[in-house]
C-alpha cells in the first residue's frame, strides 16, 4: 500500500515538471505597465494599416510624430479624417523628398526675358527687405516676422494636473517612461495642465487605458492615461484646470495618473514645465 502511494507521488510530481512555465510579464518597481506592452505601443515601422477606433492623432503618438508632420507624410487635410484599412506611410519616403526638386526643364520654363525681369523683381524686392519692405502703404520689420514664425508658441501657464505624489519620473532611456506617474485614489479628478481642444478621448492605445490628449497648439499635446472615467468628448473646447477625467488603474498595475507632454510629436519632462510644489 505504502509503495503505491509513493509510486502515485512520483508521478504527480513529474507531470507538475512538465508542465511549460510562462514567465511573468516584466513590470516595473512601481507597478507601471509591463515593458513588454510599453514596446508594443510605439509604432517603428515605415507603414501601418488604420484599424477601427483609431485617429491620426492617436497614431502620431505611437509612432513620437507631430500630427502635422504624419498628415503632411499621407496628404491629409485638417481635420485629418481617416477611415480603418487606410494604409499610412509614417516616415518621409526619398521618391517624396525629391519631388519638390525642380528638374532642368522646369527650371528653363521661362524665356531669358522673363528671367531676366524675375531676377530684377526678386533683386528689388531683396533691397526693399533691407530697408523693412512696404505693404499697402505700410512698413513691415521682416526680420521680426521671421521670428515670430520659427518662434516656438509658448504655453505660458501650466497646472498640475493632479496635487499626488509623483512616484516615476520622465525618462529619455528607450524603455524608460515617456511621462510622469503621480499618485492618489481612485476617482480623484484629473483636470486639464492647460488650455486647448481634446484630440482623443478613447481607449484604443495598448498601455495606456482610458486616454485623454489635449491639443495645446501647433506645438504642445498633453495626454492623461489610465484613467476610470474620461469626462470630455473629442474636438471640445477646454480650459486650464477643468475636470477631464476621474483617476483608475486601466491597463496598470495600481491607481495612479500617466502624465505626459509632447513637443512637435517628441516627450518632453513635463516637470519642466509644471510650477514648482
């Protein structure tokens, strides 16, 4: 009796043996999302097929591009409609960038004569430059137009978006985080760093759950994931400090807000730009 009980042991051990072990998802000290699910998210490829639920912003963030720079890569016109099974080209290709180079037989389209008066046109209008140029009777600084263009569009009041305590930092590793994490409990508010209008409210980027980006301007986007509750809808007008969301744990490992802040498409540290505590 006693052998076969022990025969039975041995047995039941070795098939507990045999049995594959997967191993547990790689998560970091803070209970973020695993890493394996942060790589999945990031688009690296040179094409991607739309799916269902997906916008242009949304893919502009996955694969770190402005919007601006994606719609221009696919010539889509504001306000960047697409539609699932679309295929996006998300880098510039080199057939793309050689088709604003003049050929030899455009460049001669014109007569020596109509040359010969472009250049005298462009030679005038270079001297009026210098001395600020006119416009409808009126003198225009050149110089400082020129500024103001490649000026970048400062945010000039930033909020923290919630008051908790930020438990991770922004990371520019390639696996670090793109953020910052910042504690509290669930259903807390979540309220918008500054001004703007809502470009995505959905949950259709892995990793990072109920999701909320806000389009500042032409520059700045700043996205709230993980949230319980998205309180605004897409294309609505918001203001800085308004309650956007309620505070979850979706596609995380605890309740916490995920805080980022993107300038022409890249993460940038959003505590750069966060008033001191």
């Amino acid at each position: 009796m006693y052998k076969g009980a022990f025969l039975f042991c041995l047995l039941l051990l070795a098939g507990c043996s045999s049995k594959p072990h997967k191993p547990a998802p790689v998560v970091d000290i803070q209970g973020h999302v695993p890493i394996t699910e942060q790589s999945k998210n990031t688009l690296k490829q040179s094409e991607y097929i739309v799916k269902k639920g997906e916008t242009l912003y949304a893919i502009a963030w996955r694969a770190n591009v402005s919007v601006e720079q994606l719609a221009s890569i696919n010539s889509i016109s504001a306000p960047y409609h697409i539609y699932p099974g679309q295929k996006l080209s998300l880098k510039e290709t080199k057939s793309r960038q050689n088709s604003s180079v003049k050929t030899p037989s455009q460049s001669n389209k014109y007569s020596t004569s109509e040359s010969e008066k472009n250049v005298k046109k462009a030679v005038d209008q270079k001297k009026n430059q210098e001395y600020g140029g006119t416009q409808g009777g009126q003198k225009i600084d050149t110089k400082s137009a020129k500024k103001q263009s490649t000026f970048s569009q400062k945010i000039h009041r930033w909020l923290w978006p919630h008051n908790g305590k930020v438990i991770r930092t922004f990371s520019t590793k390639p696996q670090g985080n793109k953020g910052i994490d910042i504690a509290g409990r669930k259903g807390d508010n979540i309220k918008a760093a500054a001004s703007g209008v809502v470009v995505y409210a959905g949950n259709a980027l892995r990793g990072y759950g109920n999701l909320v980006i806000i389009k500042h301007n032409d520059d700045y986007l700043s996205a709230y994931a993980h949230n319980d509750r998205i309180l605004v809808k897409e294309q609505q007008q918001i203001n800085a400090g308004d309650v956007i969301a309620k505070m979850g744990d979706t596609d995380a490992q605890r309740v916490m807000l995920h805080f980022e802040v993107r300038f022409r498409g890249k993460s940038v540290n959003p505590q750069k730009y966060l008033p001191k505590k």
